[in-house]
C-alpha cells in the first residue's frame, strides 16, 4: 500500500469510528449559536489537531512500555498504531505525507552526524 491510500484509508477509518464527531459538533454548533470570528475558531481547530497529534505520542509511549516489559508483539503493534494516527492526522490536516516524507528524507540526508546532537 502507498503512503497516500494508508493516509486516506487510517482517515477514513478514524472518521467512521467517531474521532472527529466530537470536534465538528463543537465547531459546527459555535458557528451557529455563538459569534466567534474565525481567528477564535482556528484556535479551537488547533486545540483538536494537538488533541490528535498526543494520540500519536501515546501510541509511542505505549511501544516504549511494550519494549519495557520485552513485548516485541506489542510494541510491533504499537509502531503500526503510531503510523495509523500518524496517517490519520495527514489525511485531516491535508499533508502530503508521501511527499513530505521523502523530502524529509532528502533532507536529512545532507544533514550532519546524528544532526549535531548528542543522540
């Protein structure tokens, strides 16, 4: 499977089991009832994509414990869930992860050892 058919397939699945109802019943229903500008509610948008993006650091957390306890089936399971909500967060937010991915790659390619740090 490429990146964009996982990004809009972890999308999609995420949608159907309800991630997003909570965040488009909130912006939906202040929008209509309250006088919020759109620089407020851009805020409010960004609250729920940080929301998104500690999911993915939970799924990281949860692959540190799994290697913690020596899973290795859990934490392997854990890696792909850090790409699904990796490939969630793409498909909502509209990134390009295909192409984003590959010039990251190019990039650091060209970088210095270990980046200039330590680890």
């Amino acid at each position: 499977m490429e990146i964009r058919e996982l990004v809009k397939k972890a999308h999609e699945n995420a949608v159907e089991k309800g991630f997003y109802d909570d965040e488009r019943f909130i912006v939906n229903k202040l929008r209509q009832n309250i006088r919020l500008n759109e620089k407020e509610i851009e805020i409010i948008q960004t609250a729920f994509k940080i929301q998104k993006i500690a999911l993915i650091i939970c799924e990281a957390t949860e692959a540190i414990e799994a290697l913690r306890k020596g899973d290795k089936i859990e934490h392997d399971e854990e890696i792909a869930d850090i790409l699904i909500r990796t490939g969630d967060y793409s498909g909502a937010a509209k990134v390009d992860l295909e192409t984003e991915t590959i010039n990251k790659m190019l990039k650091n390619k060209n970088r210095t050892y270990k980046h200039g740090k330590e680890f």
